[in-house]
C-alpha cells in the first residue's frame, strides 16, 4: 500500500469536506435569523460535520465505524432540524446525510433509496421559500446531489487506494476458476470420452466368449487408448503455449469510476450555469452562445480528469480561453467559470508544476471574481472566495486522481490475473503430462501385453487386461484432480507401482530403497520423478534391466533410475524433462541425465532440513505469491 497517496487521499477527503462546511458557515453568518437561532444553527453544524468524519472519512481498512446506523440515525434527525428549522440557509449542509447514505449502505436499493429521499427532503423544503419549482431543482440537485457525489468520489479514492490488493487476489482467482472450468471441460472431451471408450471395449474382451471378437475389441481398444495418449500430449503441448498469454476477461473498476467522474463533473458545472441562464433569459443569439461554450467547458473538464496524453498544454491553453472568452459578450455575471479553472490544471499539468499553476489560475480566479462581486474589502467573503475555488480545484483533482488510479489499479488486476493463468496452464500443462500420460502409458502397455498374450495366453492376457482397466478407470477419477489443482502422489505408491509395470514389461529392477519418511514436498516431487522415469523406460527403450535407488542422508535425499536398452530418439524431447526441472529446482534440487551407449539414468538431490526428516506434522511450507506495489 502507498502510504503517501493514502494519507493525501484522506487528507483531500477531509479538506473538501471542511469546505463544504465553511460554506455551511457563510450562510449562517448571513442569515436573519436571531443570534440564538445562529447559535443553534452553529452547534447542529459542528456536529454534523464532526458525525461526517466519523462515519465517511474512514480509516484505511475501508471498514464502517464501530456503531454507525445509531450514529447515521443522529446525523437523519440532525439534518431533518436543520432543513425545518433553517430552510433558507440549511440546503448545502444536506449533502453529508446524501453521502453518508452512499458511503455506509452495501446493497443499492437503501443505498440510493436513502440518497433520493434526502434530495426530496431537500427539494420540498426549498420550496417553502422559494416557490419556483426551478429553484427546488437546483438546491436538491446542484447542492445536495452535488455535494454527496462530490464527497462520496473523495472518500472512494482513499478506499481504492486501501483495497488495492485485495481486488487484485479477487479477480485472478475468478479468472483461475474460469480456466480450470475450461481444462475440465477439455479434457473430458478429447480425453475423457476415448478413456470410457476404453474402458467399454476392455469389458466387451473380458465378457467375449469368441475369441475373434475378443480380438477385434482388444485391438479397438488399444487403439483408442494409444489416441487418448496421443490426445494428452496435444493438450500438454497446446496448454503450455497458450501460457505464453491471452487476453482475460475485464472488470468493471474502470468503467464505474469513469461514470462517478462524469457524474460529478456535471453536477459540479451545469446545474449552476444553467441557473444563472434562466435567471438572466439572454437573447437566442447569446443564448446558443452559451450553449455551445457551457458544452465545450464540460467536455474539456471531462477530457481533464479521465485522460492523460502529451497533449496537455493545448488541452489547458483552450480551458483558459473557454473560460474568459465567452465572458466578453455574455458578459461576466452570467459566464462566471473560472473557479473551475484551478482543478483542472491540477489534472492536466504533471509533476509539481501542477501546484504552481493552479495556485496562479486560483490568485486569477479571485482577483476576477472580487472584480465582478466588489467584495474585495470583504474578509469573510474573500476567505470564502478562497474555499469555494479550492474546493472546487481538490474535487477535479480527487475525479482525476481516482480515474488515474482506476487505470493503473485495472492494468495491474489484468497483469496479475495473467501470471496467475499463465501459471495455471503451466501447471496444467505438467499435471496432465505427469498425471494422465503417465497412466495412459500403463493402459496401452497392457493392451499390448494383452493382445500378445491373447493366442498363447487367454488367462493372462485377462489378467494384464484387468489391469489395463483398473488404470484407465484411475486415469479417469485423475481428470478431475489435475483440472483442480489438488492432485497429489506419493512415492511408496510410485515405486510400487514402478516395480509391477516394469515387471510386466519385462524389466528386471533391483531396487535399493530407503525407508525413511520425507517431508511431503519432497516426497510429491520425487515421486513424480520417479514416474517420468519409468514413463520413460516404457516409450523410449526396450529395457530388460533397471536399478532403482533412494538415498537419504542427513542433508540430502537422492532418487536414481537407470536402465538398459535404449533406443536412439526419433522425435525432439517433450515436456517431461522441463517439468521435472522446475519442480526439483524450486525445493533447491537438481536434476541429472546421465546417458551412455546403451544405458539411460534419470536422478534427482534435493536438500534436506534435518528437522523435517521423518515427516512434517504442521504440514507448514513455504507459499509463493505475486507482490504488487501501487507507488
């Protein structure tokens, strides 16, 4: 997390909040009510306002305070007092409670249920002093709406800020799941569908009677568990490419900060402006004038907070003359914009030379301002001048900061959701290699014995068969296991295994076995050495003899498969090697191949920590995961 972006966002949270609050004062320092009422008025805003940092300007967990719906509840009837007591001057002061509404409600409906019902609370009772339907409308809107957005955007970009990792964990776990969906969904079609096929023909041998039929289904079978094999390794292959990269599906960050931005924008902008137009009622001419400006002014402010590009001087030179241009024939107090202008150079110009300029465009704006109202001799009203138009400037630059950061936020999720897939099919890619070919060898294997046992041997090749069966359905149930994530072996398995497919393959292994128990890393790793080895003696070889060894000492456990009989390659080296590399180096092992004439040793070290030996009862290891910093 940055520290430094939290603590400005938080800061610029509170800074426009304050803001709002002094404009609270203005109106209650020119009210006509009584100095009693005043200070009635001046206590129901203090704690408003003190209610307001509480329950919205939240720490950096992004959690709601300890007690808010009875602390919400206070700011309701709070506000409700103000609006009966203070009518004319209370509009401004409504937009905490409209915020509060966004901020500490999860579910939309009493979300924007409550924040509709403070607007119309609002805009009944503007009515009552001031009867024009219009005005109604523009202190519900132009105020209040306006001043819960606009504080409901400051407080999200602290939150966002917060949560960064989180949503980041959040995405590329969905997109995981959608992978493994996928993997299933693969390999129970081309896989899957030809191993139940197998498995068909298999039993259709074993209930023949004729030995013909027998035959053709052995010789089906056979054939379809060699497609099946065939099939695994076309999925391994094109899995372990596709990790290279590929687009994954987006997220909607962006797109609901873009709308806060445009939202606030123009409920910061047009409300007001359009007020001031039908006060005034200009001429068509001076009207469509205005039109044309107040459209151009948004779009430029739009174009301010929601892109970044080299294009930022020209972007900002047609701000400036937007703002005082129109001004020379719709004349200054109906075309007053230039409180605006500080925001969005805070937006537009990078570095710290934003600072300078926006303090220079804020120096021009008031100078303009006390020029067009004569409130230059007025300290109150200058103080108030300052804070309406850096108010104003810390909201552009709160939209900007947060759509910015909505972007970097969405690039860094897609990023991490694409190491995690890519990731994934490399797993998958290994998995399915290790797993499913292994077993798939085992089936034709044993088709293959029985078929050659079939003439001379019916009994046995039943018996070779039944096997073949028992490891199809196996490969089966492992469908599942690898599109998951949660498929384990384990070593003892392994070399028994290793012993009976080799014997019935016809190599004879001396084994030299230890029999101490290893951490459950290394045990899952060496074994799956152990069954690419043998994977290996059964497709590249025409072994008669092997040796196994497993050596443990007091640092190191090594595993040792050699064998004879090897035939020159005739195809460039799979996967197999390369998985097996990655899983032995990440435990700090190595992997050797030692070749001769005619001989062939697979082995791997892998290093031990003595206190682990014989087991790990709190099954702790070490955990990788993608760090991400948002600086």
């Amino acid at each position: 997390m940055n520290a430094p972006a939290l603590r400005l966002a938080r800061l610029v949270a509170a800074g426009v909040s304050a803001g709002f609050a002094f404009g609270g004062v203005i109106g209650i320092v020119y009210s006509k009510d009584p100095a009693p009422m005043k200070a009635l008025a001046y206590t129901l805003l203090t704690v408003l306002f003190a209610l307001h940092l509480r329950n919205c300007v939240r720490r950096a967990d992004g959690r709601r305070p300890r007690g808010w719906p009875w602390t919400l509840a206070v700011q309701v009837v709070l506000t409700g007092a103000g609006l009966l007591l203070f009518p004319a001057t209370w509009y401004g002061n409504t937009g905490f409670l409209a915020a509060a509404m966004l901020l500490l409600f999860r579910r939309p409906w009493p979300k924007w249920g409550g924040f509709a019902l403070v607007l119309a609370a609002q805009f009944a009772s503007t009515l009552t002093v001031r009867p024009a339907v219009t005005e109604g409308l523009y202190v519900a809107i132009g105020q209040t709406a306006f001043v819960g957005i606009a504080l409901y955007g400051v407080v999200r970009l602290t939150d966002l800020i917060a949560d960064l990792r989180g949503t980041q964990a959040g995405l590329a776990a969905a997109v995981v799941a959608g992978e493994r969906l996928a993997f299933a969904e693969e390999l129970n079609e081309r896989v899957g569908a030809g191993l139940e096929r197998v498995v068909g023909h298999g039993e259709a041998v074993l209930a023949a009677e004729d030995q013909e039929r027998a035959r053709h289904e052995l010789d089906t079978g056979l054939s379809t568990a060699r497609l099946a094999l065939t099939e695994v390794r076309s999925v391994s292959h094109t899995t372990r490419e596709a990790a290279r990269g590929r687009p994954v599906a987006a997220d909607l960050t962006i797109r609901v900060a873009s709308v806060l931005v445009v939202v606030t924008i123009l409920l910061m902008i047009v409300p007001r402006e359009l007020r001031q137009v039908t006060l005034a009622t200009p001429p068509p001419g001076l009207l469509a004038l205005f039109g044309a400006s107040l459209v151009l002014m948004v779009g430029l402010h739009l174009r301010a907070c929601l892109r970044t590009d080299r294009y930022w001087p020209w972007v900002l030179a047609a701000l400036v003359l937007v703002t005082y241009l129109p001004s020379l024939a719709l004349g200054p107090k109906l075309w007053y914009v230039a409180a605006y202008l500080p925001g969005a150079a805070l937006a537009l110009v990078p570095g710290r030379l934003r600072w300078a300029i926006a303090a220079a465009a804020m120096l021009g704006d008031l100078y303009y301002h006390a020029a067009i109202t004569g409130w230059a001799d007025n300290a109150l009203d200058t103080a108030y001048g300052l804070v309406y138009i850096a108010e104003r400037a810390l909201i552009v630059y709160a939209l900007w900061r947060m759509a910015r950061l909505a972007a970097q936020i969405h690039e860094a999720r897609m990023e991490l959701a694409r190491v995690e897939v890519a990731r994934e099919r490399l797993r998958f890619a290994r998995d399915l290699h290790d797993l499913l070919g292994y077993g798939l060898s085992v089936v034709v294997l044993k088709a293959e014995l029985a078929v050659r046992l079939l003439g001379r041997d019916p009994a046995a090749a039943r018996r070779e068969l039944a096997d073949g069966l028992d490891a199809a359905r196996q490969v089966l149930s492992d469908i599942d296991s690898v599109a998951s994530g949660y498929s384990t072996i384990a070593l003892a398995d392994e070399i028994a295994s290793a012993r009976a497919v080799l014997a019935a393959a016809g190599v004879e292994l001396i084994a030299d076995v230890s029999a101490a128990r290893l951490p459950d890393t290394h045990d899952a790793v060496l074994a799956t050495v152990l069954r690419e080895a043998v994977t290996n003696v059964l497709r590249h070889s025409d072994a008669r003899h092997g040796t196994l060894v497993l050596a443990v000492d007091d640092e190191t456990v090594g595993l040792r498969l050699a064998n004879d009989g090897v035939r020159a390659p005739a195809h460039e080296p799979g996967s197999g090697l390369g998985n097996l590399r990655e899983r032995v180096e990440i435990l700090g092992g190595q992997l050797s191949v030692e070749t001769g004439p005619d001989t062939f040793a697979l082995a791997a070290a892998l290093p031990l920590d003595p206190a682990l030996v014989g087991g790990d009862p709190d099954r702790v290891h070490p955990v990788t995961r993608v760090e991400l910093h948002d600086g």
